[in-house]
C-alpha cells in the first residue's frame, strides 16, 4: 500500500514526478547493499529474533511517518529516510524468511509452502495497491501508511506464535568469511569470460 500513498502524498505537496521516484528508490540502496550480510546474520542468530526485529524496525519507521503525514505536510526529507529504514529491514528479514520455511515444514511440504508463500505475495501485492487507493480517497494518505505499518506488528504477534523446533549449531567460520563465501556465489567463475591471452582461430 504504501508506494500508492506516497506518491499521493508527495504530489499533493506539489513536488515533481521525480521526487516520486527518489522517494519510491529510496529503500533499494539499504536492501542491495545489506542483502547478504543480513543473510548471514540469519544463519547465525535464530532467525525468528532477525525477522522480529526487522518487523519492529517497519512498524516504528512507517509508524512514525503515518505520525508525520497525518499531523501535516512532512519535508521529503523524512519520508527518504522512512524509505531507507524500510529497506534495511527488509535486507534481514527475507533471508531469515526463506530459511525458516524449511524449519517449519517437512522436505515433502517444502514445495507447496513457498508455493503458498508465492500466491500470499501476489495476492498482497495485487490487492495492496487497489486498497491503497481507497484509503487515499477517502482518509488520505497517512492512514494508508498506518495501516501498513500496523502489518508489521501483526506479523511480529505472529511470529511469536510459532512453534520452531531448535537449531542445531556448530562451529562457523568467522562473518568476514562468510561473507567474502557469499560475495563469491555472486561473481562470475574464472574461466567464464572471454580469456585475453587466446588467438582467434588462423583461417586457410
């Protein structure tokens, strides 16, 4: 719901399209940047404890912009950085979401859960937009982003609601490590380009 709202929100204000786009791109940069570190802090916490805190981090920031634009006409400002926080929980909260999904279901489940989770997805982000638009209409934005935000509690409750079974854990390589093992599954294997000390082959 909330790219809707905020972009009602930031037009309203008189601003040009493209502060719409800055304010919608604003939680790319924190979720790109901090994807694979907040996969390996969900392999190494208990990843019910990374999504709870990732769940309060989007409640508290959308909170507090709901806060903002039903008291009045925030600066943009404040709505970028709303933006960003959003994104730096989502960069935790995804990873440890789909390593859990094999801790709360059999191997023989594992295929119709995320096919679950897939049609959940869809369907919030067919529905989110439409509900959005009615909310706007009718009580303006702020109360679209509140609602938004009283989401991420939801989930939160809902995550204390689990019944998780324990992890086993042993030794692990230091982060840096893991790290830099991460980052490898993203460049490319040597090999794989074009080799600059090759001839082309001689023609008759």
């Amino acid at each position: 719901m909330v790219p809707v709202a905020l972009s009602f929100a930031v037009l309203d204000q008189g601003r040009p399209a493209t502060d719409v786009g800055y304010v919608l791109a604003a939680d790319s940069i924190p979720l790109v940047v901090l994807l694979l570190l907040g996969g390996v802090i969900a392999d190494r916490v208990a990843r019910r404890v990374s999504m709870l805190g990732s769940d309060l981090l989007r409640f508290a920031s959308e909170g507090v912009l709901a806060g903002l634009l039903l008291s009045g006409t925030p600066p943009l400002w404040t709505t970028d950085r709303s933006r960003r926080v959003l994104g730096v929980g989502q960069a935790f909260f995804y990873p440890a979401m789909t390593g859990l999904m094999p801790e709360l279901v059999s191997p023989a489940h594992l295929q119709q859960a995320n096919a679950l989770r897939g049609v959940a997805t869809s369907s919030g982000q067919i529905l989110g937009p439409s509900l959005a638009g009615v909310i706007v209409a009718t009580g303006g934005a702020g109360w679209a982003v509140a609602i938004d935000s009283a989401t991420f509690a939801l989930s939160a409750a809902c995550l204390f609601g689990l019944d998780i079974p324990p992890r086993a854990r042993g030794e692990r390589a230091s982060l840096l490590f893991d790290l830099a093992v991460g980052w490898a599954a993203f460049s490319p294997a040597p090999g794989c380009g074009p080799s600059s000390s090759s001839s082309p082959p001689s023609t008759p």
